[in-house]
C-alpha cells in the first residue's frame, strides 16, 4: 500500500513538471485574453526546466504574479528553482532592446510590455529565440511579433531570424552589436542571419 501511494506521488510529482501537462493545465485556466496562447507555451517549458528565461521569465515578481492573475487565474504553479537573475553587465543591451519593443508596441493590451521584457530577456540566450523563449515552434514567435509588434514584425520582410533581426534594429539606429559589414548582402555572417530557424 505504502509502495502504490509513492509510486503515485511520484507520477504526480512528474506530471507536475510535464510540460504538456502544464501547458494543458494553464489552457484550462486561459482566460481569452491576448497572449494567453504563448504565455502558456512559455510558462509550460520554464516550469519544467527548459528555455532560457530567467527567473521570473525577466519580469519582476509583482509583474510576474499579475501575469499568472490575468492570464491564468486559479492556476497552481508547481514548485521551480528561481532560475537565474539577468545578467547586470549586459543591463544597457537589455535596456536598448527594451525600448525598441517597447517603442514598437501594438499599444492593445497591457501585456504587450510583459511581452516586451519576456523577449528582451530571451534574445540574452544562446540559441533560437523561439527556443530560448520556451516557445514550442517558429510560428508562435512570428505570431506573437506579428500580434504585439506589428510595425516591427512587418520590417522583417525577408524572414530573418528573429533575434538577429532585433539585433539588426540596433546597429541600423547606432551601429553597435552584431553588424561588421555595411550591408546584409556583402556580410560574411548572411547565413548566419538569414539560414533556417529550427
Ligand atoms: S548579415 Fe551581417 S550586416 Fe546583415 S544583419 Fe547579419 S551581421 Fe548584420
């Protein structure tokens, strides 16, 4: 009897981290709102462990509690690891993207500046933003640009990948960053910028 009731716990245990069962779990919660789709993608994959969001996903705790509130109310998180603080010495880059997303805002829904510091703080990692991000596929990315910021997403005209183009926004305002040619078409790094993304 002893031994069912820990297997039980156990299953329970690692259905708390299953990150389908999360995301199933925070859409049930969903409360229609804007965003609750990748918002639940995002919290499914950083609850269990995988992308490279910080603590918090980059919000403050009180940003990050309104979230949960707004978009998923009732919803009970499982018990994480903090994860890790953003990094202090890369604050001015941070801050830069921060205002180019926020500049570029749909100016619809309040979550757009969560949204905003969510990707800023996914664009600190090292692989493909939607990855990075906890997203599930490209197209939630493309999707999520495309809903909250339009005017930018629409700049992005030739598919590039997405952390390379908001990066590219930088060095077309200030020339710092990730740039060393003049243009996209005489760079050394074209593929490196335009390649697939999966
Ligand atoms: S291809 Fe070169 S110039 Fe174009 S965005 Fe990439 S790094 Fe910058």
């Amino acid at each position: 009897m002893l031994a069912m009731q820990q297997q039980f716990r156990q299953q329970e245990r690692r259905q708390a981290v299953d990150p389908r069962h999360l995301l199933a779990s925070l859409r049930a919660h969903a409360t229609g709102l804007p965003n609750d789709d990748v918002f639940a993608s995002m919290l499914a994959t950083w609850y269990s462990g995988g992308g490279a969001l910080p603590r918090c996903l980059g919000l403050s705790d009180p940003q990050f509690g309104a979230l949960l509130q707004r978009h998923f109310p009732g919803f009970v998180p499982p018990t994480r690891d903090d994860g890790d603080d953003l990094e202090l010495e890369r604050a001015p880059e941070r801050d830069d993207l921060l205002a180019l997303m926020v500049d570029n805002r749909a100016g619809n829904d309040p979550s757009e500046e969560w949204m905003a510091a969510i990707v800023v703080a996914g664009c600190m990692g090292n692989d493909h933003l939607w990855q990075d991000l906890g997203l599930w596929s490209r197209a939630e990315l493309t999707a999520l640009m495309e809903r909250n910021f339009p005017a930018l997403a629409a700049r992005n005209d030739r598919n590039m990948k997405w952390k390379k183009f908001l990066y590219k926004q930088l060095c077309n305002g200030e020339g710092v960053y990730v740039c060393r040619a003049p243009s996209c078409e005489v760079c050394a790094d074209f593929d490196h910028c335009f390649g697939e993304e999966r």
